[in-house]
C-alpha cells in the first residue's frame, strides 16, 4: 500500500473531505439532473442553480444538501417515468458514474490490486459522506461490508438509497476492475444496517491476499 493512500486512509484532514464530498456531490447530481433533462427539461434547469449552494455551510450541512437534492431528484424522476422505470434508469447511470469517479480515485489515492487498498480506499471516500463501516471476510474470495451508519439516511428514502447506492457499487468496480459489490439490504428498508456482498475474480488478481485487514 502506497503511503498516501495508508496516511489518507487513518486520518484524512477535513479540507480534503470536503472536496471529496463536493466532487461526489457534483458528479452525481449533474448525471441526475441529466437523466431528469430528457423527461422534465423545465423542471431540470431548476435544480443546476443549486448546485453552487452545495458548498456551502460545515462539513455535515454539505451532505444533507446534497442528500436533499438526490431525494428530490429521485422523487421528480418516479414522477416523470414511475417507480420502476426512474429507478432503473436512475441506477444504470449512477453506477456508470460510480465507475468514473473510482477510476479518478484509483490513479489519485494510488489504488493497487489487493482488498486492503480497495478498503483503504472506500474508507476515504465514506468518511466524507459520513458512512461508518466494516468489511469481513466470508472466504477467499468474498466479503461481506457492513454499513453501521450513514448521515445520508436521514434525507433518504428507500427509492433514493436503492438508487444512489448503484454509485457505491461503481466507484467499487473503478477501483478494482475485478471487484464487484452488490447491496442486498439497506438501512432506509428498515435494517437495522446496510450489507453488502463483495467479490473479486481470482483469475483477473495477482498475488491477492485473502483477507481484509
């Protein structure tokens, strides 16, 4: 592991979970807003001229703002196209820019092969989104994460979290291509956590450790 990415990963000064937090933000609510724009181009506009408000206020104020616009995001697109087609589309493109933003990640925090740094890595960009979590081995090859709390659950409903957590499973694959991960419970379901199944292809690492330490 690469010593920015283990200093980073133990202590992260806020100035730099700040500019996390707005390049998540901006990333996300612009493919949004896009998605939105081939539905509702009126009402699409409206949410642009937020998006200079997102930085404002401390750290905890930035991410209830943009929580706030991703629920409402996600509410005008279930309103344009229903439920199941908003969340369809909604997270396709959400993992498209997860992808995106984990490759970024990947080449800055200088992301290599084995869990440790994919770890490493997520805890980074969870804390800027003020997400505490665990990730446990289930066997050579496979990981269960576990979400123990997420500020963003206050502003979320089950259809925001189901859509938005396609972002989380993206900026996984980017940043390890042979790593896939998958929600399969959410706090915003009524879990009391949310999990997740991880799991990397064998052929496509080498020298990989088996564990997550």
């Amino acid at each position: 592991m690469g010593l920015r990415l283990w200093i980073l990963s133990r202590w992260t000064p806020p100035a730099v979970l700040k500019l996390g937090l707005a390049d998540l933000a901006d990333h996300t609510i612009r493919d949004l807003i896009e998605l939105l724009k081939a539905a509702d181009p009126d009402r699409s506009g409206l949410y642009f001229n937020r998006l200079s408000d997102l930085g404002k206020g401390d750290l905890g104020e930035q991410r209830q703002k943009m929580a706030g616009v991703h629920a409402e995001l996600t509410a005008a697109l279930i309103e344009n196209l229903g439920a199941e087609e908003a969340i369809r589309q909604g997270r396709e493109r959400m993992f498209r820019t997860g992808v995106e933003l984990g490759r970024k990640y990947r080449r800055l925090l200088g992301v290599g092969e084995t869990v440790q740094e994919l770890v490493a890595a997520a805890t980074i960009l969870y804390a800027a989104l003020g997400i505490d979590f665990s990730v446990e081995p289930r066997d050579r090859w496979r990981w269960v994460m576990t979400v123990h709390r997420c500020s963003l659950a206050k502003a979320y409903d089950a259809d925001t979290c189901r859509m938005l957590s396609a972002a989380d499973e993206g900026v996984v694959q980017g940043l390890n291509s042979a790593t896939r991960m998958r929600f399969t419970a959410h706090l915003t379901g009524g879990c009391s956590c949310c999990t997740a199944s991880i799991e990397m292809a064998p052929d496509k690492i080498e020298g990989e450790r088996s564990t997550a330490d």
